[in-house]
C-alpha cells in the first residue's frame, strides 16, 4: 500500500491482508534501471500482493539487482534495448496466469493490483489498464513536458477509440494486467516506451477484451524519466501506423 508521509514523501508498506484470496497466479513485472531504493521498497510492497515478482534489470550500476535478490524477487537482465524489451523479456519469463506491469520508480501503488487483476479472475477481460483519467495523476501537471504527456496519450486514445469503436479514456499506462494465454497472441515487438500503445492496439485487433480500473499514478520517487517525450514521438507515431490496420 501506498501511504503520504508528513513530509509528503511516498512510503510502501504491506497490504493489509497480505496476499488477497484468488484462484489465478498472479506475477509482477517491474522494468528497472539505476532506481535505487524505489525499486527496493516496491518490491518488498509487492510480495505481498502476488505470486512472484520478476524485476527485469537494466544493467544497473546501483546494487538494486543484489539487494532484490535477497528479498526473494527474481531479477533477469534486459537487452539493453529500452522498456519494450524489457517488458517482452519480463512477460516471457512469467509463470503466473495473470501478469501486472508496473514501473519501478514509485509512481504506481502495489494496494491497486487486486483491483487490475480482478475483472482478468471474473472472466470478463483480457487486457486491464491502470486509468490515471479515472485514479488522478501527479504527473499530468505543472510543466509543457507533462502537458504534451497528456496530449499524446489523449490524442492516442482518441485515434483507438475512434479505430476500434470503444470507450477507453487511457491507454498508455503502463501499469496493467494481461491474462497471461493472450500474451502470445499479441506478438509483441516493440523495444521502446512505445509497448503499452503496441499491446493495446494489437489486443483489440486480435478481438481481445481491454478493460480499465480507476488507478492513481505519484509523482517519482526521485531521478528522471527515461521518456523522452520528443526523441520518442516519431516512434510512437509509428507504432500507430503499423498497429492500427
């Protein structure tokens, strides 16, 4: 669970509870590279919530790949290619019947996996996404960068919604759930940010049903985003032109 401090800094601790009572397997696949204790904390939070953690690391200089494994979370090495392949590696090493991504700097709140895994349990979706329209967003403020964020996810959605016929209102979240069968089907390929755009897209086109829960996104913990919101555009732009026919 994610709590505010005094000082208004993020604090993890356990759900209450701990692990929540479903019949589906349930893993956490956080991409990581250099967070440092955020990446430490979220996954001592996540135990709690799931099957198995999976922190796919990106050749971190920081230790964080040393202390996770003494906290019990498999850590695998990425390809040095970004957070798509990351996050393709991080789906194919999985062994639960359910797989949540999550980021690893702080943004996402492990209490809020059991709401994403849910609708995938009761049968009524494939595909569920985080909506920080829904939950709030602490990132969607204050600066022209998180303006143009919210622009690009928005006119993003709108071309999906638009395409496809839905209702979405975010779909760039990278805190979801997939129903772990369907994974294959998508084919994914992206090495980039650009994934979560490919994974939705291609789940729709394979018939796929894409849900969305109410979910806030924080502010990081510290450090800074490896999304360039201008050197990754062209890229995003086309991942929607290959993906929306």
């Amino acid at each position: 669970m994610q709590s505010r401090s005094a000082t208004g800094a993020t604090e993890f601790g356990p759900r209450p509870g701990s692990r929540y009572l479903v019949l589906m397997r349930t893993t956490v696949v956080i991409p990581s590279r250099n967070e440092g204790d955020s990446v430490v904390q979220l996954a001592a939070a996540v135990i709690a919530c799931c099957d198995e953690v999976i922190v796919v690391d990106g050749h971190s200089t920081d230790g964080s790949p040393e202390r996770l494994k003494t906290l019990g979370v498999t850590v695998i090495e990425d390809g040095g290619k970004g957070k798509g392949d990351a996050i393709r590696r991080g789906l194919a090493a999985a062994d639960g019947d359910m797989i949540v991504t999550m980021d690893a700097d702080g943004s996402h709140d492990p209490a809020d996996i059991r709401s994403l895994v849910a609708p995938i349990e009761a049968g009524e979706a494939d595909l569920v996404i985080g909506c920080r329209m829904r939950g709030g967003s602490d990132e969607f403020a204050g600066t022209w960068t998180m303006f143009v964020r919210l622009w690009g996810n928005n006119f993003l959605t709108q071309v999906i919604n638009t395409r496809f016929g839905t209702a979405l209102t975010d779909t760039q979240n990278g805190f979801r759930a997939i129903r772990a069968n369907a994974v294959s089907r998508l084919a994914l390929t992206e090495d980039r940010h650009s994934i979560e755009l490919e994974m939705v897209l291609r789940a729709l086109k394979e018939g796929l049903r894409v849900f969305q829960v109410p979910a806030h996104e924080y502010a990081r913990r510290s450090g800074e985003s490896s999304l360039s919101v201008v050197r990754q555009t062209p890229t995003f732009l086309w991942c929607l032109l290959r993906n929306i026919w």
